[in-house]
C-alpha cells in the first residue's frame, strides 16, 4: 500500500528499539542488567504517596469525563505556583499549557516554530530532536559536541551556524549525558540568541529556544540547575520552557507534562494540540494539582528520591573510574542531574556486543542519540537498578575489561546484542 512520503521515510525511535530487544530477551530467560531505560521499575522506585493516594481519590470521585483541553484551570494556577516556588520564575497560568507528558508538547512546539526547510540546531547526543525536525521537515543542523564540555553544546559551537535558525532545541539536564550547563555557559548561549534576535527585522521569524528541563528537579548539585531566564531575563520572550511529573516523580506513566513561555507561541500551541486530543487525563490532573500544591510533601519526596537515586550514579560511577586506575579501557563523567550516568567503554569493535553477550549489561550507545563521534560513549540508566545488583553487575563489567587485554581468538560469534533489531533502520 502506498502511503504518505513521511510514512515511507521516518524510522521509529532507535531507542525505543534498542530497549524493547532488551526486554524481550529478558522475557525470554536471559539474566541481563537492563540499564538501556530512562523509566522506573515501580517497585524499586514509587510515585509519591500522597500522588498515589490523590490519583486514586480523583477515580473515586469519578473524575473521568473530559478536561479542559488546555489543562484545569486549578492545576495551571497551581503549577504558576510551583514554578514561581521551585524555579524563582513568574509565569501567569494564562501562559501555561497542560498535556500528556512532555512529547505532546514537544511536538506542538515545532508545530508552531517549524515550516519546512526551516533550520533547527539541536546537539548530538540528544533525544529525539532528530525525528521532530523529520516530522516537521526542518533542515537538520547538527552540533557534535565534545566530553572535554560534558557533551554540551557551547555559544561558540552554536555561533556560526545561528543565521537563519527559527529553532535551538536544548535539554538540560541533558538525555543522555546527564549533565547539565554552567551559569555562564547558558549565559553565553542565550545572549547570543538574545543578540541574533535583534539583528533580525520587524518582519523576520526569531529564533526560539525549545528548554527542555524535564529532569531539573533531580539535580545533585547544592544549587538548582542554570535556567535560561534567570541567567538572562532577555531570553524569556523566545523561551519555550518542556517540563513534567515523568522524571522528577517517578511518574512516567502518569502522564501529565506542561510547558510555559512566550504568550503567543503557547496560544498557537493550545490551538494545535486542541485538535490532537493529547490533554492529560482528568483525574490525574487533579491528582497532581493537589500533590504540587502540597509543598512540604513534594520537598520530602524529593530529598528522599535524589538521594538513593545518586547513590546508585555515584557507586557506579567510582567503581568505573577505580577500574580506570588500574589500567582499564573504561571512564565516567560525574553525575550532574537525572538518572543516567556517561560511561566511555573502550574496547575494540563493538562494544555493546562484548557487554551485553559477555556481561549481561545492556547499555544505550550514544549513536543512538544521533552521535556518531562518540562512538565508545553510553547512557547507563539507574531507574530499574537494584542497589544489591550493583556489586554483580560492576564484576561482571571488569571481568570484560579484563578479557579485552586478553589476545583474541574467534569471534564471539552471537551476531549484533539486539538480535535481529541491529540492522533495523534507525
């Protein structure tokens, strides 16, 4: 059957791909440190109580029939709040928008940036930006950024390709890496935002920043993560603030997510996504309402999550950097923020092959997310790891290391870790 051009053309998600193989050998019998997801084992890692609790209670009361296709009105004034509370900003809830999760909106923010042939400068490794600028038929502009910047993208990396752009996508902190930008790093980015703006005419499309924010609340750092507005209050006219309960909470699939910003590009957001019907459910939206609106237990929750989250990142992460001072082919980039941890894995080929069917450890490599420089970097996820299966999984990680300064003789002979996904189009 023939179908669409953009039917015919775009891939699904590699990622998705990449962690669905996984599972399914997992299903099949196969013992297997699955650190490919950016989600939660429920039973390691809950939703708040209290979110629990006011889920439920919204169902008993049967808040089941249609929402405000924008978002409650009672949920967008709490989240004006809650944004003012947690990130130091003002945003009236007349320019909040509420869906499901941050993708929705995502999408509706290219859907409103974006004509084809517009240009869009995301940086590699990132998530998904690659199929959005596909879906809206943008002009991929691509910034390849470095481990020496924490994987990044830098004001003077984006410089020259900022004439003409309608588009910066950024995420911070950033999937995969789990870093996150310095003050003045972000300063530098939005000034020069702020300055290509005003050298464009009346009549010109400005260029907007996509922020996607959504693991700031999970920041290891004493202070808050760098925030566009705060490091430079001129930005915020072309600031397109992504943000969800998904990560902070451990409540991927509770599904509500909210963006904010610039009057007019939300207004033609609501407009799009009104036709899409990806509003977050009823009862969730007053579930989250009444949770967010409960500061203490969001504080409590927080303290508590963070800290066994790092515990697992930071036990990985001095594990791997001790096997490095012994002379092992690996290195670790210090947390930041989020549930992931960058790991550089030097072996010779393919190493996801060498770890998955020599180690039973699933990792995501960074050319999943668009890389193709860094091709012995990987995204390990702690969000379905159990604190008594670290100590297992770093052994079996330097048994590898250890054989790989072994002389080799044959071939491991088991074809690519992801079974017949591996040559999938990606």
């Amino acid at each position: 059957m023939k179908l669409s051009q953009l039917a015919e053309s775009i891939p699904g998600s590699a990622i998705l791909a990449l962690g669905n193989a996984v599972k399914e050998r997992i299903r099949k019998g196969e013992k297997i440190y699955n650190h490919t997801v950016g989600d939660f084992d429920p039973a390691i890692f809950p939703i708040p109580a209290l979110l629990e609790e006011e889920i439920i209670s919204a169902y008993k009361n049967r808040q089941t029939n249609y929402p405000l296709a924008e978002g409650n009105a009672d949920l967008k004034e709490t989240l004006s709040a809650f944004i003012r509370d947690f990130q130091g900003l003002h945003y009236p809830a007349s320019d909040i928008l509420v869906a499901a999760g941050g993708r929705p909106l995502i999408y509706a923010a290219y859907q409103v940036i974006v004509d084809p042939g517009d240009k869009v400068i995301y940086p590699v490794p990132s998530w998904n930006n690659n199929y959005y600028v596909q879906l809206t038929k943008g002009k991929h502009c691509v910034i390849e950024t470095a481990p020496e910047n924490h994987f990044m993208p830098l004001a003077e990396e984006i410089a020259p390709h900022i004439k003409d752009a309608v588009l910066l996508a950024l995420c911070a902190p950033q999937n995969p890496t789990g870093t996150c930008y310095s003050t003045e790093q972000l300063k530098a980015v939005c000034r020069l935002v702020v300055a290509e703006n005003e050298r464009r005419g009346a009549d010109e499309k400005k260029l907007c920043i996509l922020y996607d924010q959504i693991y700031h609340l999970l920041a290891y750092q004493d202070a808050a993560p760098a925030d566009p507005v705060m490091v430079c209050p001129e930005v915020r006219p072309y600031c397109i603030y992504i943000d969800a309960v998904s990560k902070g909470f451990a409540a991927t699939g509770v599904r509500v997510g909210w963006c904010y910003g610039p009057a007019p590009v939300i207004a033609k957001m609501k407009a799009i996504l009104s036709h899409v019907g990806a509003w977050a459910p009823m009862a969730e939206q007053k579930a989250v309402a009444a949770f967010l609106r409960n500061t203490d237990a969001v504080k409590s929750f927080l303290g508590h999550f963070k800290s066994r989250i790092f515990d697992r990142l930071q036990q990985i992460c001095k594990a791997i950097r001790a096997f490095k001072e012994a002379g092992l082919p690996v290195d670790a980039i210090a947390p930041q923020a989020s549930i992931y941890l960058t790991v550089k894995i030097d072996l010779p080929g393919d190493a996801s092959v060498a770890l998955l069917n020599g180690a039973g450890i699933a990792l995501l490599p960074f050319s999943a997310f668009g890389a193709t420089k860094s091709e012995k970097w990987y995204r390990l996820s702690v969000g379905t790891c159990r604190k008594e299966a670290i100590g297992p999984m770093l052994q079996e990680l330097k048994n590898v290391l250890e054989k790989s300064r072994e002389p080799v003789h044959g071939s491991q002979g088991r074809g690519g870790p992801y079974g017949s996904l591996e040559h999938s189009p990606q």
